[in-house]
C-alpha cells in the first residue's frame, strides 16, 4: 500500500513536520505493515519543533489517558500527543526507535504489542494476534479492517 493514499497519512505530511521529531503510534503502525486496511484516526506522539507546530494550529487538551495533552486536527482524524500512555517509553525514546516505512517514523510493532497488551480491550486483544502473527512471520496476505 502507498501509505501516501490513505487520507490521513496525506493530512499529517501536509503539517511538513520534521522526521525526527514525531512518530506514528496507536495502530498507524499497523495500517503502514498492512496489517489493517483502515484506522479511525492517526495518533502521533510529537515533541520539539513538530509540537510546536501543532499547538500553533489548535489548542492542546488533556488527554483521554490523563497522562499528558494532545491536540486535535483534522476534525480529530489526527491526535497528536505530547507523551503516549501510561507506562510507556518517553516521547524521546519512542521517536527515536521509530521505523521509517515511506519515510514516515512509526513506532514499531513490538511496542505497539506492549501497549495493546497492557490495555486489553477486545479490539487490542484483535490486533494483538495479528501482530503477534505478522512478527512470528505468519501474516495473512490481506489486511484487516477496522
């Protein structure tokens, strides 16, 4: 898939944001593997100058974990985080861990493993056997929907 395609992926690289200073997290790491074919929105941890260049575009908020704010863009099809969730790595250590596809730093699935595993909601025990497929080299050739 040419991630440059799906829509929301056109709306972040339209901030311009530089490379080393966000990462796509939640499961946009999933969408860029083709582990799933659509996502309800791209979450982004960002610091520095992205962050910056968020907040000049909208107000930050606190976040639904409680851990931190983000800021909502794109009527919400872009969430962009000043910290992940509770009980994971840092911003800077999840930015600089990402895995470039397309030229775009996602983090990587064993990360994204983690935190599904840590929240244990149904649609994150889903995505986890997917991963956990992809990563032990049993991926199905088709993607998965929401």
């Amino acid at each position: 898939m040419d991630l440059t395609e799906h829509p929301f992926v056109r709306k972040l690289l339209s901030l311009d944001l530089a490379v080393d200073d966000y990462v796509v997290a939640g499961s946009g790491p999933m969408l860029a593997h083709g582990l799933r074919k659509t996502v309800g929105d791209l979450d982004v941890v960002a610091r520095g100058a992205a962050w910056k260049v968020v907040v000049g575009l909208a107000d930050p908020i606190p976040a639904p974990s409680g851990y931190g704010h983000m800021v909502l863009l794109f009527d919400g099809c872009l969430e962009v985080f000043d910290r992940w969730l509770p009980g994971s790595a840092e911003p800077d250590e999840l930015i600089e861990a990402a895995e470039f596809i397309q030229g775009i730093p996602f983090c990587p699935l064993a990360e994204v493993a983690a935190w599904k595993r840590r929240s244990n909601r149904r649609k994150d025990r889903e995505d986890l056997v997917l991963i956990q497929n992809y990563l032990n080299g049993n991926a199905l050739k088709s993607g998965q929907g929401d």
